[in-house]
C-alpha cells in the first residue's frame, strides 16, 4: 500500500490533480466577466504543524490570513472577499478565538480583504481553514509557466530564518509590489516563497519548461546561504523578467530544462515537505 509519506506533498498533489484544469499555480484563474478573471485560493492553518498553542492569538490570525493574501500577491491579484472555516476542541479557549478574529478585522481594514463567512466544527486541534476570492485584470494573472531563456531572476527582500526571527507571524502580503510588477508588463513569471528559494523555483523551471542559475552573492539572506535557500515561509516574491528592477537579483533563466545551478553546480533538492518528516 502506498502512502502519503512514500509519495510526500508534491507528488501526491500532482497525481491527485493530474485530471483537473487550472491547477499548478498559487491560485485558480477563472473567467468572470469582460474586464477580469476570478481569482480564487486556500490555505489551511493547524495547531502543531503552522503554529504552537503558546502562540499569541494575533500572531495565529496575521499568518492565517496573510499566507492567503500572499497568494493573490503571487499572481498580481487584488483579493476582495475570505471565508474561515475553524476547526477547535470543545476545550478551546474562546477568548483565544476573539482575538483572532480581531486580527481578521484588523488586517481587512490594512488589506481590503473582508471575512464574510465560514463555519465552525469540532476536532482535536485548532485549525483555520481560510478559503480567499479576488479579482485580476482578464488575461493579465501572473502564472509560473512564463520564464523564459535570458530572464534575470528577483527576490523583493531577503529569505531565511523566518522561524527564529518571528516574520512567519508578522509578515507583509507583498500585494502593492505585486500590482506594480504586473502592470509593468514585463514580469514573464511569478510566485511566492512559501517553500524556500530552491524549491520554489523549481516549480517555475518545471512549469515553463527552462532552467536557472543562481548567484550565490546575490541572494539576500537574514542568516546562512542554507537557510536562504531551503528554510521557506519568507513569503517574498520571486519573479522573472528581461527587465531591470530595483529589488535583488539572485540569478539568470536558461534553456536546460529544469536544470538547477548554484554558483555552476548541480543544486540539492532539500526542502521541508508534509508528510516527510
């Protein structure tokens, strides 16, 4: 019997989703009228993998929500609308959840981005289940397919160490820089760091069909080059493009399929990843 620490999350994703459309990218892009496609996304939050019960109720509703609004952020998206779906004990605190749901109306009134439902269920632990609707121009979504040979490679900020320093908590949605890259027009792929630099751009490489190779003195970084590479949760944006940007440039696009270089060399594939640990 197969299971799902034998395939890990990637691979089990891709085969689950192997007979569906419009799946491969931080959100779903859908047709919604003359002027813009539906922007659509989720993302779980649950006690003992995403966060601790000692931590504070605030920081738990900020990273719940903003790993959502990321999302839109990765494809150029304005997100409008959010529903939370949360899973607690009978035990719960429920001043715990007061105060995360006064986080909800603090960052809606920073982000625009409304809580307008959801449900409540019982199960063993917390979770929050945050399900995201928005908007972008039609046609003008920025997907991870677009790379091409000869485009640079950006970060907008440094990576690593988001754990011990607390920023997986208390992060900023990079959602005006998002809108300014997609109007720019020049921006050939996009997505946000979640999983670390290395893995996260392999998904580009294996979506647009190219290779990449990274400059090792380039990469902004709060600790080591290890951490900058496989640590994950930063929640910058990485992107491509044949134009110049004020924001790092850490490496180049080329035309080996999925090739990943570091500095010349082969790069290890080292990632946290559900279901392996």
């Amino acid at each position: 019997m197969k299971t799902l620490k034998d395939m890990g999350e990637h691979n089990a994703i891709a085969a689950l989703t192997a007979n569906l459309k419009a799946v491969g990218d931080d959100c779903a892009v859908l047709p919604l009228d003359d002027q813009y496609d539906l922007i659509l996304t989720s993302d779980p939050l649950i006690e003992n993998v995403h966060f601790f019960s000692e931590t504070p109720p605030e920081r738990i509703g900020h990273k719940a929500v903003c790993r959502v609004l990321s999302d839109f952020a990765a494809m150029g998206a304005e997100p409008q609308y959010l529903v939370v779906n949360v899973v607690a004990s009978p035990a719960q605190d429920f001043q715990t959840l007061e105060r995360i749901y006064a986080e909800f109306s603090s960052l809606w009134e920073i982000y625009g981005a409304e809580v307008v439902g959801g449900d409540l269920a019982q199960g063993p632990v917390l979770e929050l289940h945050v399900f995201g609707v928005g908007r972008v121009p039609k046609g003008k979504a920025l997907l991870r397919s677009g790379a091409k040979s000869g485009d640079h490679i950006y970060v907008t900020g440094p990576l690593g160490c988001s754990q011990q320093t607390g920023k997986q908590f208390r992060f900023e949605p990079r959602l005006e820089w998002a809108k300014e890259l997609r109007e720019s027009g020049t921006v050939t792929a996009m997505m946000d760091v979640s999983d670390g630099l290395a893995t996260d751009l392999r998904h580009i490489l294996k979506a647009s069909g190219v290779g990449a190779e990274l400059d090792s003195s380039e990469i902004p970084r709060v600790g080591t080059l290890e951490e900058a590479l496989y640590d994950g949760e930063d929640f910058e944006l990485l992107f491509t493009s044949p134009a110049e940007f004020d924001f790092p440039k850490v490496g180049t696009i080329t035309g080996n399929t999925e090739e990943l270089l570091l500095d010349g060399n082969p790069l290890k594939a080292k990632a946290f990843e559900h279901f392996r640990k």
